[in-house]
C-alpha cells in the first residue's frame, strides 16, 4: 500500500465544476482501488492518496497535468500499512459543504494540548496532509467556518 499528499492552486473553478472534479475522482478511484481526502478551500486543494502504488503514481501523472489547478507541489508519499480513508473513494472537505467529517478536521488541526492520546500513531504521508491542513485553515481561521 502507498500514499502522497500534494497541495495546488485551483484555477477559477466554479462550485459546479468542483463538483464534476468530485465524480470524476470518484469513479476512477473506484476502478482503481484508489482511497483518499480532498480539501478545497480558499481556492486551494490539498489532497491524500493511497492505494498500490502503481495506480497512485500514475493518477498523480494525470493530476499534475491537469488545467484546473496549477502549482501542484508533492509534500509526501510513502509505503503504508493501512488506508486512512478506506470507505471512501474521495473524501471532500470544503467551507461551502456542511461535512460531518469537518469536525475530524477541526480535531486535527487544534493545538497539540487538544488532542486526545492515540493508540496509533500515523504515518508520515497522513501526518503531512493534516500539518497542511492545519497550515491552510489556520490562514483564516477553522473556527469561522462553523
């Protein structure tokens, strides 16, 4: 199993045309075994991949290529034990969309003091794409988006 998380800069993007990023994403990760998180917010994605590596590297090929985003920066990737997101062909976490996933973000992303023990300790890919969230919440602030 394998993992990457990348960040990048949405081009004009419409909510409509976001949407029709979230069903492509869907059924192809759905064909390819492919599980992950995606964040927009504030015109910027962040995204958790994981699946074989093979099939994630060569989506990321077609992600990097793509013209509704630019700037697509690699932050990490790795060999994993276990998925993250293992229901979910995409996750979407977005301020326009109530999400009862939002508070698992909201988790994340609270000061250290905040956070309860964990019996597993995550990997470095999952523990990469929460520091960036945290990083683009913390921009305007997670607790106006409630």
């Amino acid at each position: 199993m394998y993992n990457l998380v990348y960040k990048s800069i949405a081009n004009t993007l419409t909510s409509a045309q976001v949407g029709e990023i979230l069903v492509e994403s869907r059924e192809f990760n759905a064909k390819h075994d492919i599980t992950g998180c995606l964040i927009y917010f504030e015109g910027f994605f962040i995204q958790y991949l994981e699946g074989e590596a093979e099939e994630v590297l060569a989506l990321f090929e077609k992600i990097k290529i793509d013209i509704r985003h630019r700037s697509v920066d690699l932050l990490s990737q790795g060999n994993i034990y276990s998925r993250e997101f293992d229901t979910w062909s995409m996750a979407y976490l977005s301020e326009q969309i109530p999400n009862e996933a939002f508070q698992y973000i909201q988790l994340m992303v609270s000061p250290e003091d905040e956070i309860p023990d964990m019996s597993v300790v995550p990997n470095p890919t999952s523990k990469r794409f929460w520091i960036a969230a945290k990083d683009l919440l913390n921009k305007i602030g997670y607790d106006n988006l409630n």
